[in-house]
C-alpha cells in the first residue's frame, strides 16, 4: 500500500511499509541527554522525517527515521544531532534509493563543531569529505581510521570501541551504569544519583544500633544502649529512654567548614514547662560548650556557636512540636545559611556564620555521656550528608 507524502510519514503509525521502505539509523558516541538530545532528519527532496528524542543511550544503532514506501531516485538525506536547539553536528549524504534499505549514519564525537561547505562536503571522521561517501561507494570515503573493533582506541570502561563503516565509535554496553547514570564515552558512568548520607541511624531486630550508611558506627557511651521498637515510619525506631541511653559517633567530621544536612523522623514525650532535651550535640574537643546541638523545649531547634565565640545563632520551629505524632525534621547548611523543614516545609531560616573545627564526636540521645538532657522518645531513619539536601530530597525523605 502507498502512504502519505515523506514530510509525514513518520506520523503513520498504522501504515505497513510498502516495498520501497528506507530506515536510517544513527550511531554516535556522543552522549544522549547530556551532549545531544534530538536528531533532526531530513530528505531532499521530501523535507522533514524525523524529529527523535536523544535523552537514554540503548545498545546498538538508533532508528531516527523511517520512510515508507519511498520512490525511486536519487536523494539527499542529512542528520543532524542538537541539544537545546543547537546544531553540534551533522552527517550529510547523498545516495540512490532503489528498493528497502537501511542507511546507518555515523556521526563520531569528532564532527562536533566541524563546519563544512555544506553544497559538497559533510564531516566524516572528524574531517569534511565528499557528500558521495555512503555503504556501497567507498571509493569516494576517506581512508578510513579502522577495519575492526581493536584497531580502534581505548575507551570509558562502560563501552566499548566498534569499528562501524571504518569510523571508530564508542558503544556503550547494556546495565554498565548503575541508574540514573548513563554512559560517556570520555567520562564512564555521568549523571549518577547524588551521594547518600554518611551516617544512617538504624536499630533493628534486637541487634545495637548500627550506621546504615558507609561510615562511622556508633557506640553506645551511656549506661544503656538505645532499644529497638517497630513503631518507625521507616519500620523500625530506636526508643532512647531519657537517663541514660546515649551513643557517640566517632570521626563523624561534620562538616566543619562546608555544607551538610541533619533529618530524621522524631517523636518525643511530652514535655514539662521550661525542660530541655537534646537530640544531638558536637562538643568543642576542650570544653563543655556545642558548637551544634539539636534540642527540643516545646518546639524543636538548633543552636550553633559559630567562628565568633560563645554567642552563636540559634534557629527554632514557629510551631511547637505535637507530642504522640511523628514529626520529620531536616536542618540544612548550604554554606551561608542554615534552613529547617518539618514535614517537609521549611518553616524558618537564619544565617549561619559556620562552625569551629576543633569538634570532637558526635553525641546522641543527650547532651553529654551522663545523660544531661537526655532525650526521651523515638528516633527514626536519622541521617547525616556531608551536603545540602535540596527541597526535592527533603520532601522524599519527609513522605
């Protein structure tokens, strides 16, 4: 059967190609959603046939274009790969269509940003060569850089170098990148998920309290170590008893001098009138002051000594905290201001000069080994990043 005219050929779906079908394919090494996102291809004469998404990189040739049914004769066919718009490169050729064929253009990394007289050249292998240079007609190619696969260079460990038409290609291999990532063949593995939190509290099935993440362990520095209790949101909680479950978590080098973000899921007792409990606290290595302590007297709070003495800025919750409920609490240093969310809002701000270095470890469940201050409740899912969350990953961890 015969379809509509080329220029929206690519919009029939339900059309079976007829006898004379042409399919272009493209295989490139530049790197989809990152370098390139859509390749344009056109047909003279015809016009327009393919507009494709270039944002995930799967194993072999991409299909770019199909044209059903297409005449006999002599074309004109180019593709052009773009990222917001822009032109980075495009591989023109002109060739005889005669029945069903498959054209696979190559445009290599090397042809990005390289201008050719466009009348009679188009970039091949990172130089301008003769338009004439299609499967079938070698002659009119330049020598080319490689016959197989280990003629060509080394590259990322996620792919792997093809020799396809005597031009080299980086291919990337199937699950070689751990998602989101995706494979560059100069850099491997890009775009890979942020870094998780160096610290995880976890109290699970009897055992003490471990680090989740890949970090410090805590050790239970109180009479007592805190106990394990399946009331978390998370599924599991770890219940502090409020005289003397304390733990400390050392080398936990919270960020002394960068970004980083405290969050967790508590839920206290209710408090007396004017009683404090501290939650976590870093110590100066040589005295009895914080420079950080997370603390709760009806609402919850921060307060930080920064470089200037024993002053520091304080930061607290507009909304007291509702005793019997689970609250999510997230207090983020971007490095020039400190911003708390509960429940993934963020209720408050406050400038934030920094903290001392001379910390020592990290204490939670009270405000020193003894239990001064000892927090009573649960505490679940608290974690430590050496960076600022954003309000995206904030409001995942609060659901």
């Amino acid at each position: 059967m015969r379809c509509l005219p080329i220029a929206v050929a690519l919009a029939l779906a339900a059309c079976e190609p007829g006898p004379g079908t042409l399919i272009v394919e493209l295989r490139t090494d530049l790197t989809p959603g990152m370098e390139i996102d859509t390749a344009l291809t056109a047909l003279d004469p015809g016009g327009a046939i393919g507009n494709a998404p270039m944002t995930t990189r799967g194993e072999g040739p991409t299909r770019v274009a199909q044209v059903p049914d297409l005449a006999p004769g002599r074309y004109r066919l180019s593709v052009t790969v773009t990222r917001g718009g822009e032109s980075i490169a495009t591989r023109t050729m002109v060739f005889r269509h005669d029945g069903p064929r498959i054209l696979t253009v190559v445009i290599p990394r090397s042809c990005a940003g390289v201008t050719c007289d466009e009348i009679t050249e188009t970039c091949i292998r990172g130089d301008c060569g003769s338009l004439e240079c299609v499967e079938g007609t070698e002659a009119s190619c330049p020598p080319p850089e490689c016959a197989a696969d280990a003629d060509c260079a080394p590259v990322a460990s996620c792919a792997d170098a093809r020799c396809v038409g005597g031009t080299c290609v980086a291919e990337a291999r199937p699950d070689a990148c751990e998602a989101p990532a995706t494979c560059s063949a100069v850099e491997g593995c890009v775009g890979a998920a942020p870094p998780g939190p160096v610290f995880q509290l976890e109290c699970a099935g009897g055992a003490a309290p471990r680090n989740a993440a890949e970090g410090p362990a805590p050790i239970c520095d109180g009479a007592s170590c805190p106990s394990h209790e399946a009331v978390g949101p998370t599924g599991s909680a770890c219940r502090f008893d409020g005289t003397d479950d304390v733990l400390r978590v050392p080398g936990l080098d919270l960020a002394t001098s960068g970004a980083f973000t405290l969050a967790g899921f508590v839920e206290p007792r209710m408090l007396l009138d004017g009683e404090s409990m501290t939650l976590l606290r870093r110590p100066f290595a040589d005295a009895g002051q914080s420079t950080l302590r997370v603390w709760l007297e009806g609402r919850m709070g921060l307060h930080a000594l920064g470089y200037g003495g024993d002053s520091g800025d304080v930061i607290s919750s507009s909304t007291p905290l509702a005793p019997g409920g689970w609250t999510h609490f997230a207090m983020v240093f971007d490095g020039d201001g400190l911003t708390l969310y509960l429940d993934g809002a963020s209720p408050n701000f406050a400038t934030f000069a920094g903290q001392r270095t001379d910390a020592s470890d990290i204490l939670i469940g009270a405000r020193d080994a003894a239990g001064m201050e000892a927090f009573e409740g649960w505490v679940a899912d608290l974690r430590v990043y050496d960076r600022a969350l954003g309000e995206a990953e904030i409001a995942a961890l609060a659901r």
